[in-house]
C-alpha cells in the first residue's frame, strides 16, 4: 500500500496506486510507475499539490495509466485483465438510496475488483476500496486520522449532500475497477 504525505494533496494519484494493487497488479515497479504516470498528465501541475484532484483529473490519470498498462502488457504478449468505468459520470443518482440501489448492482458483477470514490466530507478526498458486506474496506493513502486499511460501515456514509453522517461521498464520483 502506498501511502501519502501530510503536506500534500495527492490523494488521487495514491488512489489510483491503490487500486491498481487490489487489483494484482503489484508488480515491483507499479507503485513508482503509476504515481509517476499518473502525475505526469496532471494538469494543473504543481497546484494539485496543494488543492488536490479533481474528477477530470482522476479521469486523465487513469486514462493514461491504462493506455501504459495495455501497452506494457502487449509487449510481453500478454492480455490486459483490468478495465475502468465511472458509472456515474453521465446519470447521477438523484438520492443516496438511489445510489446505493444503483452501487449495489454495480458491484454484485462477478469481475469488479474494487473501486476508488471521491469523498466530500470530512473533507475532499480520494480512497481505493473493496465492497464487503455492509461496508466500504478503505485501503486510504493518508497518513491521519487513519492509514492502511479502515473499514467504513454504509450506515455511516450518505451519498450526495451533508447529513448527520459521519462520510459524505460525492455521487458522482466512483471508479469501479473490472478484472476480464
């Protein structure tokens, strides 16, 4: 797990490395390679060190981490196993029940790995997670309050607008990871 610093706000390109190791893709020189591909096409650059990511960036990261992963993979003859999609990009849900209905049917396919979600509360931030059971198991890259893996229990996250729960999740703004 890749974890990222305090004084930064690159937690969308340790997302990305996150997930791409949930993924099984831990080859030895992914976590360099992806935080270095993922940077490198970040607009904006150096200002996202301190203002963070946002959707369309996370969007060009990954689209760039993909088309060097294919690539990688095509050298060696091998097929590329990982596909991305962003669920929610063109139809958002309109309610946090609709999300979570919308979610749930998301993630009941056999081939999603894990996901990466943009969260708005208790502040803006990007983390990896795996759908299990009544949670969301973050694999976070930030350093405090928590790092590593931290499990989210769904009665705890709204999606959409502020409410009495402890995490707000952007609805808007899932990456689901598929494994082919």
């Amino acid at each position: 797990m890749a974890l990222q610093g305090t004084l930064d706000g690159l937690c969308g390109p340790y997302a990305i490395v996150n997930a791409y190791h949930l993924c099984d893709l831990d080859e030895d020189w992914l976590g360099q390679d992806i935080l270095e591909i993922s940077c490198s096409e970040l607009q904006g650059w150096p200002d996202a060190l301190w203002s963070g990511t946002s959707f369309a960036q996370m969007r060009q990261m990954l689209d760039a981490c993909q088309q060097r992963l294919r690539s990688a993979y095509e050298e060696t003859n091998v097929d590329y196993p990982i596909t991305v999609d962003y669920p929610f990009e063109e139809q958002v849900p309109a309610t946090s029940k609709r999300y979570w209905k919308e979610f749930d049917n998301k993630f009941k396919n056999n081939n999603v790995v894990c996901g990466i979600a943009g969260m708005e509360h208790p502040d803006k931030h990007w983390f990896a997670f795996i759908n299990w059971r009544d949670s969301l198991l973050a694999f976070d890259s930030f350093t405090a309050p928590w790092s590593g893996f931290h499990r989210m229990p769904r009665s705890r996250i709204h999606a959409g607008s502020r409410n009495i729960s402890d995490y707000v999740l952007n609805r808007e703004e899932l990456i689901v990871f598929y494994q082919v």
